[in-house]
C-alpha cells in the first residue's frame, strides 16, 4: 500500500451518512496531514448544485457533525479539493459529468453511500463512461442484501464490472480501534496466545448495547431487525477475530481467510434448535437514562403489528478443534440502559480451591476488552487482602488489572472507525474490508434462524425500554450456570 493521490468519489454525497461520518472524517484525515495534496473530492448527488453551494453544504456538515470548532487552515486545505457532479444515478448518459472531475492518470475511489438498490446501476453508469480503468476502487456500504439470494444479486451486479480485489465492503466495526486491538491483543502476547482455547477458556460473551431506538429510521428498520441490522455483520466480525486461527501474516487475504474458517465452523441453527438457543425481544416503552421513552411499536410511522425483533441473544457454538465446547454468547439491542460493546473472556475455573475459608466458590479469571466506550481492556484477579487476621486465614479479593486507552494513550485523540476505513481504502488494502464469501456465508448461517423464527410465527417476547432484554435472555446462560457479565 502507499501513499497516492486519488479522486475520491462519493455518491450521495447529501445523504446522512456522508454528512454524518465521512466528510466529517474526510476532514479529520485532511487535519492529520493523511490527505495526498493532490487528492481530490468529488461530491455527487441527483440535484442541481454549484460548487461553491456544495462547499458551502459540505462546511454546514462539519460544524453540525464534526464535534469540534472548524481549523480554518484545514478547512482552506480541504475546501480547495471540493468540487460537485450532478448525476442521475440510474441514466448511463448522465455519468460524463464526472468525467471532467476526474484525472485518468489517478487512482479514483468510488464511494457508494446510497441504497444498494442501485450499485448495480452505479457501476453501470461509471462502466459505460469510460472513467474507470482497474485501479478503480469501488466502496460499498452495508447492508449488502437482505439474505444471502439478495446479496448474491448485488454482490453479481458489481462484480459484472469489478474485480473482487477493487471492492470494499465497509463493516465500519472493523475500522474501531479496539475491534483492530483484538488481532494485537491476541497475536502480540503470548499470555493470551496460548491460553486461547477449550482448555483455557470456559466461554466468551460479545455484548453490542445501545440505548437508543431506531432514531426515525422504522422503513429500514423494519424490514430488518437486530439480526440483519447488526449481528450479520458487525457481532459476526466481531466473533470471527476473537476466534479465528492466527494468519499467516497481517495481508488482507490472510486474515480473511482465517475469518471465513470460523463462520462456515458456526453450527447451524434452526427449527431444532432454535428455541435453546436464541431469545429475540422487541422494546415496550419505558426509562432510558431517566426519559421516557415509548415503545417499538409505538414509534412515529410504526407498524403495530410488526414482529421485528430489536433485541437478539444467541449461544453461538463454533464447531472446530479450538472451540470445541466453549460457546459464544452473542447478545445487541437497541433501547438498552445504555450504550456499551465489549467482548468478555470467562476462563476455566480453577480445578480446586485452597481458599474456601473466605471463598466457597472461587470466581473464574475474566478478560474483558471493552470496544467502546471508556475503551479498554482489564482482567479479574483473585488478590490477597494485605494485613493481618486474628484467625490467620488468608483473606481474598477479586480486583482488577486495568489498561484504561484515555490513560494510557492520554495524548492521543482516538479517531473514529470511518477515518480508518477511509485511509485504508485510500492506501488500497482491502484487510480490514469483508470479503464476498464473508458476507455470504455470514448470511447463510443468518438466514437460517431468521426461518426457523418466522416458521414459529411467534412474535418476539417483549422488554421494557431501558432493562437488559427479555429474561429469557438470561435464562440463556442461567440454564449452563452462568450468567452476563454486567458493564460498570
Ligand atoms: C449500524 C446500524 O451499522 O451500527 C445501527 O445500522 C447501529 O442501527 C450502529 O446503531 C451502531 O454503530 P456504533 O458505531 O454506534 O456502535
């Protein structure tokens, strides 16, 4: 990978997500000094715009989205780079206004954020104007299908025009700094790397709260749910780097390669399992962080009858040498007390304890790698009490070795997962990006529970806005013993 000038592309340059996170991350990169000078932004859009209205647009998205006080010599920089091409993205003919925006001597990165309802008439349209050659990147955002026959047609739209090795597929899960730790976490330190398997670790738990609802988004939503909308892809990328074999090296296909392994390794769920093992809740009104907040089906524009689930619990079980055993408890939702995703490690217990006189039952060592936020990583140890005790018995203690990242890295601002992704894309490795077999397969072993919960034609139990999710879910792992590690 190296550093190069490109035409950065983004179609529906006035959508929420452009204006949200990727002209804002844009402009974080440009402020990094991580922008080539002679990199170019091309905005692109269906309405009429003149340039200096899109700069003025693309300046209001900063102030509103970017967090911070606008750098004026940034924006100076960054604003210079701007420029905007009307496209009617579904007419072949309407693509040469882009051809005057781009230099064909360039890498050019096509951005796609616009519904995946027209990649195909996208890469139509930039096919037929004679712009792209293979140095072509082409970025998809998610969701890519809606199961795995949909993605397939999508994923064949796109690929009638580019090659596998020119497509990112954005999971922006894999640009969190703290998602990235975990192949650092696991791979750079041997205490972890030869504890990591059925012989070491009891079971692992991945937990993606969020606390809020679906924030006015009920068309999309709806058709989704919390299976689609976040275990498909982001809980999945998540399971594969904790699990995955060490790769070969840190290239793209290496790692994704060990990613696949683990998703064709999930056993499949379905109508004879399914009842064990997954618990799906929808979200009745109730107290987020003390405001009331109404129910699912109450939302503006609702559908009151609509069974899509907006809490999913699942005991994953990865049926390979490694993991044999040890299941992998997945739980998201939306409307949760609060907003928290971490994975947790619960090691074996010890096979006898020389302590019971001040601990009958002594806990298991848990590593517990906090995503966001206050993000970190720590690990529960049984410590003695210092002092003295008139019966001379040894006292304990459960404490905590803590790695706090705004302590340790106090200096350093932690950027946000598209700044990465879009550096990544810019600097041409695809490792952090999910590669066609990845999204297929994470939807085949979807796809089946999806089933397997529609053929039962019950809707999801519901929970109250603002607790852990249905009871249900903790009577997921109360049945093995066990129960959810509960965020500070
Ligand atoms: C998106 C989902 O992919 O991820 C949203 O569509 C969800 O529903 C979001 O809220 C969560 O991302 P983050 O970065 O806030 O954890």
């Amino acid at each position: 990978s190296s550093f190069e000038a490109c035409d950065f592309v983004l179609f529906g340059t006035k959508g929420d997500l452009s204006r949200r996170k990727l002209l804002p991350s844009m402009y974080q990169l440009e402020k990094a000094g991580l922008l080539h000078a002679e990199t170019t932004i091309v905005g692109v859009a269906r309405q009429t715009l003149s340039d200096e209205e899109y700069v003025e647009e693309v300046r209001k998205s900063l102030e509103e989205f970017s967090g911070e006080t606008i750098c004026e010599a940034t924006w100076e920089t960054f604003k210079a780079r701007l420029s905007y091409a009307q496209v009617d993205m579904k007419e072949i003919a309407s693509y040469s206004s882009l051809e005057s925006h781009v230099n064909p001597d360039r890498v050019m990165v096509c951005y796609l954020a616009t519904p995946p309802s027209i990649y195909g008439d996208i890469c139509r349209g930039l096919h037929g104007c004679n712009i792209i050659d293979s140095s072509v990147r082409l970025v998809l955002e998610k969701p890519i299908g809606h199961d795995l026959e949909s993605s397939k047609v999508i994923n064949e739209q796109v690929a009638e025009y580019f090659g596998e090795s020119q497509i990112y597929r954005i999971d922006h899960y894999l640009g969190k700094e703290t998602v990235l730790n975990l192949i650092a976490l696991r791979f750079a330190n041997s205490i972890f790397t030869t504890n990591w398997d059925h012989n070491c670790i009891d079971h692992v738990q991945i937990s993606v709260a969020e606390s809020v609802g679906i924030e006015g988004r009920w068309g999309y939503f709806d058709d989704a749910g919390q299976m689609r909308d976040m275990v498909q892809n982001h809980l999945l990328q998540i399971l594969s780097l904790v699990a995955m074999e060490p790769p070969a090296n840190l290239d793209a296909d290496s790692i994704r390669d060990e990613k696949l392994k683990v998703l064709k390794a999930l056993r499949p769920i379905n109508a004879t399992n399914v009842n064990d093992v997954t618990v799906r809740g929808q979200y009745t009104s109730g107290f987020v962080k003390g405001k009331e907040v109404p129910g699912y089906l109450e939302e503006d524009d609702a559908n009151t009858v609509s069974k899509t689930e907006t809490f999913v619990a699942i005991k994953a079980e990865i049926d390979n040498w490694r993991w044999a055993g040890v299941p992998f408890y997945l739980r998201t939702g939306k409307r949760l007390p609060t907003k928290v995703s971490e994975v947790v490690i619960y090691f074996k217990r010890q096979p006898h304890n020389l302590f019971t006189a001040s601990f009958n039952d002594l806990p298991p060592n848990k590593l517990v790698i906090r995503l966001q936020p206050d993000e970190g990583v720590e690990i529960t140890v049984m410590n003695k009490v210092p002092g003295l005790t008139s019966s001379g018995a040894m006292d304990l203690q459960k404490s905590k070795l803590n790695l706090s990242f705004s302590e340790e890295f106090s200096d350093d601002r932690i950027p946000d997962a598209y700044e990465k992704l879009l550096l990544e894309v810019m600097l041409g490795n695809q490792a952090l990006f999910v590669r066609r077999d990845e999204i297929e397969q994470a939807w085949t072993w979807v796809d089946s529970i999806l089933a397997a919960w529609r053929n039962t034609n019950e809707p999801p139990e519901p929970y109250q806005a603002g607790t852990w999710g249905p009871v249900a879910s903790i009577g997921l792992l109360a049945r093995a013993n066990r129960s959810w590690y509960e965020s500070k």
